[in-house]
C-alpha cells in the first residue's frame, strides 16, 4: 500500500485511459498530475478558482496532445498538458465555456468520449460540448432534481445516461436530446417515503428496522466496457443493471440497450453508509501467459466491481454471467477519514480524501492486495 499526503482534501481522482498519469484535484482548486510510480508532481495546475467537482483525461492523448478537461464552479476548461511548463494556472487555458447563466448552479460532473464531453449541473440539466466544434446542447429532459453524474454507452456513439437527486436514470439520444428510457430507484424510493411517514422523526442512525432511513440518493454512476451500468446509492446500497451487457460469446451489437430493464437488475447492500463512487471493469486477456500474477488470471474475461464507501471501505464483486458472481473482498483504507474518489487503472486502485489530520490523502491499493483479505 502507497500513500501520497496533500495539503488540502482530495476531491477527485481519474486515471489517463491512454498513458497512466494520475491526476489527484484538491479543493483548493489545484489539480496535481503524476506519473507512473506516482511519487512526484510531474505538472500542477493552480489557482483554478472555486472547487473542483470533475476531472477528465481526453481520449486521444499523444506526445504532441495531452489535453487535460476540468469542470470548475460554472465553467469548463481545457489545458494542454503537453507543453514545457510544470505549473499552469487558470490563464493558460486553452479553452473556456461557461455552461450555465444561473448564479447558484454548478457544475457537478464531466466525461469524455472521442467526440463529445458531457456535463451535469446542479439545476437538473444534462448538456453536451462538441469537441471538434465546441457547440454546446442541452437535453430536451432533465432532472427535477441535483443531476449528479453522466456517462457515455460504449459501442454506442449517440448515447449516455444520467443519474439525478430525483432518483432517475435516464437513457439519451444526445444527439436528438430525447429520452430511450428511463428507470427510477422505486422499490428503495417507495420504502423510504413510506418509513419516513410511519417515523418521520426518527434518525438514520436508529432505524425501526433493516432497512435504512437515509434517502437512496444516486452518488455515483460507472459503466463497463460491455455495457454493464452500476450507481451507488446513499443508503448503502448498489443498483446494477444487466440488461445491456454484451457477452464475449455473443459480440453482435444488440439493436437495443436495455441497461435499464427492471428484469434484469437488482440491489446489493455493500456498506452501512452512503457508496461516494463506484467502478466496473473488464479485465480481457487474449493469450495469457503462464507466469501471469494467480490473482489476475482467475478474474481473466470477468467484470470486477468495486465500490467505496464514505468512511473508506473498498467492496469488490466479481461478475459472471449476468449476475454479481461472488463478492472478492472488502477493505478498509487506513489513514482515510473520509472517502471522495475512487480510481483505479485495471491494477490497482486509488482512494482519495481526507486524512485524520483534515488534509489530502492519496491511497493505492492492488488488486492482489483486495484479493489477499478473502484469502485471510
């Protein structure tokens, strides 16, 4: 286990899809990007104005191109990291948009694909940016509530869905800006509202039964490379759907993604408080070799999931089949006192937030080391 210390609390941690540098966001509105073993800042940008609430690596990085995405109070900005300075500040942008007109609304998250990068605002909106033109759109939908996170479909180039405090999900034609479709927390939503009336003054913390008082707000929003969909609620809970999951044995792209079907989803209780982030990854190898790590053969062409918790507890579930296979491990970061992000690089996995000291804190973990708590 590795652990960086920062100054300030670590808000947002995201891994390059295409060269392994890690960039760790601070609310200081600092950003610090390191390179593989990441021990040293190998760039900072400084001086970015109100917090930081997203981060976003493009797709088509190279030696001549590094472009780094950040989302900040209102506005987006874009700076190029492939260049000879070692700090950036706001200045040195490359490109800025300021999304929204509404003095309180803000930005919550941002993603990539090779085309577009998608936004989220406190107001319930879901937009996007062309990244060739720089034309922004809105969804004809939006969120009745907070919308918290987005997500591109892989192998779907005009769709994405976004997750709101309304308790929807919603599936969209960008493009158009429709909706395909569309799924609601209800069971959980349902059973909330109905305690909350039986005992409205009674706290989260002594329930009148197993299932918890706290609302089942979407925090956090992941999908897999073959369509798995997984959110992380604030009640402890997971919902993960199958629906749209496109199998090794059957490659043929589906006419449909049916992520959201009720049918073929379900929710796992993996922590006692809010899940703050949650990812699914495909580890596929086509010939793997004879001296490769036992703990990476035996998750070879499987999905895992790992979830994290407030208070720093890592879950991982391998999936099989359609259905949560078995769950791996769970762990509890040291040195975490609050939990934030969660990134990992198919390997290993980073955890940033706050220390017991109301600092920054950075850990890394391997999978090996997931692995050996089932083991013990």
């Amino acid at each position: 286990m590795a652990a960086l210390a920062l100054p300030f609390p670590v808000v947002v941690l995201v891994f390059s899809p295409t060269t392994e540098h890690l960039a760790i966001a601070s609310d200081d509105g600092s950003i610090r990007i390191y390179q593989k073993p990441y021990t040293k800042v190998w760039k900072a940008l400084r001086n970015l104005g109100p917090e930081i609430s997203s981060v976003a690596f493009a797709l088509d990085s190279s030696s001549t191109s590094f472009p780094l995405w950040v989302a900040c109070g209102q506005h987006i900005l874009c700076f190029e990291l492939a260049c000879d300075s070692l700090i950036l500040e706001r200045k040195d942008c490359i490109f800025e948009s300021r999304v929204t007109e509404e003095a309180e609304d803000i930005l919550n998250q941002i993603t990539i694909n090779k085309s577009y990068l998608a936004y989220t605002l406190d107001s319930g909106i879901v937009g996007t940016l062309d990244l060739k033109t720089k034309e922004q759109k809105t969804m004809k939908t939006s969120h009745s509530n907070l919308c918290t996170n987005v997500s591109f479909i892989p192998n779907r180039p005009r769709e994405m869905v976004s997750t709101g405090y309304d308790f929807n999900i919603l599936h969209h034609d960008f493009p158009l800006g429709t909706i395909l479709s569309s799924f609601q927390v209800g069971e959980i939503v349902s059973i909330y509202i109905m305690l909350h009336l039986i005992h409205p003054t009674e706290s989260p913390a002594e329930p009148a039964s197993q299932i918890s008082l706290s609302p089942p707000f979407i925090q956090c929003l992941t999908m897999s490379s073959n369509g798995v969909i997984a959110c992380g609620l604030a009640d402890g809970r997971i919902w993960i759907g199958f629906g749209g999951e496109r199998s090794l044995a059957h490659r043929k792209k589906r006419r449909k993604w049916d992520g959201l079907r009720k049918d073929n989803a379900s929710y796992v209780q993996v922590a006692d408080g809010p899940v703050v982030d949650v990812f699914v990854f495909t580890l596929s190898l086509s010939k793997p070799s004879r001296d490769i790590d036992k703990v990476l053969r035996a998750f070879v062409n499987s999905d895992i999931l790992v979830t994290l918790s407030l208070l720093g507890t890592l879950t991982a579930f391998q999936i099989l089949e359609g259905k949560l296979d078995k769950k791996l491990s769970s762990h509890t970061v040291k040195g975490i006192l609050k939990a934030n992000s969660l990134a990992t690089n198919g390997t290993d996995v980073w955890v940033g937030g706050i220390s017991s000291k109301n600092q920054g804190i950075a850990v890394s973990l391997s999978l090996e080391t997931l692995q050996k708590e089932t083991e013990q």
